[in-house]
C-alpha cells in the first residue's frame, strides 16, 4: 500500500510542477540571435518537456522553464558565487551551448601558412602561396556578451567577437628562400655513353629535393642502389686503387658536383669519402667517392629553413644548384698539395677483342685507355669572404692521401 501512495505522490509533483512550469512558459521568450558578417546564429529558448519527476526536479531547481526574469536573477547569483559566463548561462539555457558550438564550427578557421612548390622542371622553379590569417570565436567574452545584452531584454542581438591568430610563415618569409646560394659544375665531355647516362639519371634523381631544416639528406639513399634494374649502364670505376668496369660508373661525378655545391652553400657535410685514386675531374681534397654499400655523402641543413636543390646536365657538364636564405659571406674553395710523387709508368696490352679499336686499324697502333697518376697528398680548405671582400676565416676541412697508379696503353693487334 504504502509503495502505491509513493507512486501517486510522484506523479502528482511531476503534474504540479510541469503545471507550473507551463504557466512561466507562457511569459516572455528568450531570443538570440548571433551575427558575425551575414551569418545569423539563432536561439530561441523553448519549454523543455520533463519525462520524469527527476528530470522535473532539475529543470524547476535550474529555472529552465522559468520566466525570464527568474533566469537572470539565478544566472547573476551563479556568478556572484564564481561561476563563469558560459557555465551560469547554461544552468539556465542548457541548448544555448549547441547555437554557440555551431557558430563556432562555421567561423573558426586556422590561419593557412604561405609555402613554397618547388619544381625546376617549369618556369618558375618556385611558387609562393600567400598566407592567410585565422578566425577564432572568442568563447568566453561571446557569453559574457550574451549575458550583458540579456540584462536589458529578452530579445537581442549579439555580435560574435572573434581573434584572427597569424599564420607563423607568410609570403614575405618565404621568398627570401628562393636565393641561388651556390652552383657548381664539373665537365664529363669525354666520357662514354654509357657513364653519360649514369651520371644524368643520377642527377635527375637529385633534382627537385628538399632538404629541411634540421634535416639531412643520404646521397645513396636519393640516388638508389647503382644496378641495371634501377637503370643504370656499366662504366669505369675506381676500385681497389684500379679502374674497373662497374654498373654506375660516373655516379661518383654527381657526387662529387653535389658535395662541392654543398659546401659553397654553407651546408654541413656529415659524411664523405675520397677516391683511392686522385679524380681527373676534381681537385685533391674535393672529390666524394660514394658506393651502393659503405660509402655516402650525407649533408645536412643546419638551419631552420629549407634548402633546394636543383641537379641537371647538359650533356657535356653536371649542374648542382642550391637556392636558400641569402648568406652574409661567401665562400671560396682551395686545394693545397703537400706532396707529389713520382708518376708511375704504363702497363701495355694487346686489344685482341677489338674493345678500343676498328678491326681496320693498322697494327700496333696505340691508344692511352687510362692515365698514370702519382702519389697525392693534398689539404682541402673553405675560404669565408666578407661581401667587401675581406677574407674572414680559412678553415682546414680535411687532409687526404690518393695512391698511384699506372695507365693503361691497348696496342692494335
């Protein structure tokens, strides 16, 4: 029995008060429209239907359904006590938050930062995005809006206030970054087709990389493995303190172009290697032997901007270019030899197989394949000039020791 009388006096109270909250329903509505440029956010408050004596209990304990006047007074009291805007507005208007959310949802967006595509196969190699600033809806001060605007009428407008957060790199930073720092070359007019074909497929996988800040960029690891599969031919190599045939053969060329560019653009060499054997297109002290296995060039970008590289040929030259941040100095190679052997003689062989003659070339004729070269023992430095001039430092990069070697003559058979 006694549980019966508990169950009508609910019910009774869930109907006294949803009267009674009926009733201040019937006062005056609360309107709010939210503006930001031709964007209108409306909310208009509306009788909330309890489903149970609980839910009934709360709406009457946090005058949801109460009259405007009644609203005000609780949400000033909530902030008397330390409550913030939004929290005592939505004890209140607890779906005046979804109106705010969407608002916020339309309006806000990050600001866009300017950047740079880089592409050296058109022209222009590079293009600069513009920047675009944000539009944050300021959370906090669009409550305290509404609540001040809510103390003199029902029925108001509300314009959104809004930051506009900067994006952190604009177009301005940017171009800067499309300087020509350095360019470097080497000649391989007298290599064969097959080496002039590694060294511009070689180059061709250089061109257009970005080696950012802080990064470093692997030589082997841009270039690929030097195998037939990955389309490179068979040409001269050193190996061994000898020139041998090898796949990839003039790749060491790229290398050696890149790695002289590098330096002259400031950048930090973290790995290289030299040749056993002095280049013939290199000075002592600045060559880069590199090799599919333990030998890489690896620079690195110090800096915090980005650096790009462009890598071309033109069938007689190889090209590095590196464009950057504009460099307070400018930096000059120079090769110092400390030593100089004696230049060793030539080993003779008869081209039987007809590798470096016409089978109608007369016999005995002669023909050098690869040159002597004597003992080197050089030093490689970097130069800083001012922009005046004036030298500033001459730094000592490395000391290098290159073997000799005797040539080779071919005799026609």
């Amino acid at each position: 029995m006694g549980k019966r009388y508990i169950i009508l006096f609910s019910v009774l109270l869930v109907a006294i008060l949803h009267l009674q909250l009926f009733s201040a329903n019937a006062q005056a509505t609360v309107n709010i429209e939210l503006n930001y440029g031709d964007k209108k956010f409306t909310y208009r408050d509306s009788y909330i239907e309890p489903s149970n004596h609980v839910v009934a209990e709360e709406i009457y304990e946090r005058r949801i359904n109460a009259p405007y006047e009644e609203k005000i007074e609780l949400i000033s009291d909530k902030l008397k006590y330390g409550a913030t805007y939004k929290t005592a507005l939505l004890i209140c208007f607890p779906l005046l938050e979804a109106t705010v959310d969407r608002a916020i949802s339309v309006i806000n967006a990050d600001p866009i930062d300017s950047k740079i595509d880089f592409d050296p196969s058109v022209r222009p190699m590079f293009t600069i995005t513009r920047e675009r600033v944000g539009t944050k809806v300021l959370e906090d001060r669009l409550y305290m809006d509404i609540y001040f605007a809510l103390m003199s009428a029902p029925s108001i407008k509300v314009k959104i206030p809004v930051e506009h957060p900067t994006p952190k790199v604009t177009i301005n930073d940017n171009i800067p970054l499309t300087n020509l720092r350095a360019k470097y070359s080497t000649d391989f007019s007298s290599s064969t087709e097959d080496r002039k074909h590694n060294i511009s497929l070689a180059l061709s996988k250089l061109n257009g990389k970005v080696i950012m800040g802080g990064e470093t960029l692997s030589f082997n690891d841009t270039v690929g493995k030097r195998t037939a599969k990955n389309g490179f031919k068979e040409a001269k190599i050193i190996k061994g303190g000898k020139y041998v045939p090898g796949v990839g053969g003039g790749v060491c060329q790229v290398s050696t172009t890149l790695y002289n560019a590098a330096l002259m653009s400031d950048l930090k060499i973290s790995a290289v290697n030299r040749h056993s054997l002095q280049s013939s297109y290199e000075l002592p002290s600045f060559d880069a032997m590199v090799n599919s296995g333990s030998s890489d060039l690896k620079i690195l970008n110090q800096g915090e901007k980005p650096v790009f590289v462009k890598a071309y040929d033109d069938g007689q030259r190889a090209y590095v270019e590196i464009y950057g941040s504009k460099l307070p100095y400018k930096i000059k190679r120079k090769s110092e030899v400390t030593f100089t052997g004696e230049t060793p003689g030539y080993d003779e062989v008869v081209d039987l197989k007809f590798e470096h003659f016409d089978e109608g070339t007369e016999s005995g004729a002669r023909k050098i394949i690869s040159y002597s070269h004597p003992e080197v023992h050089s030093n490689g430095y970097l130069l800083y000039y001012d922009l005046y001039g004036n030298l500033l430092e001459k730094k000592l990069i490395r000391s290098d020791v290159y073997g000799s070697v005797k040539g080779l003559i071919a005799i026609a058979p």
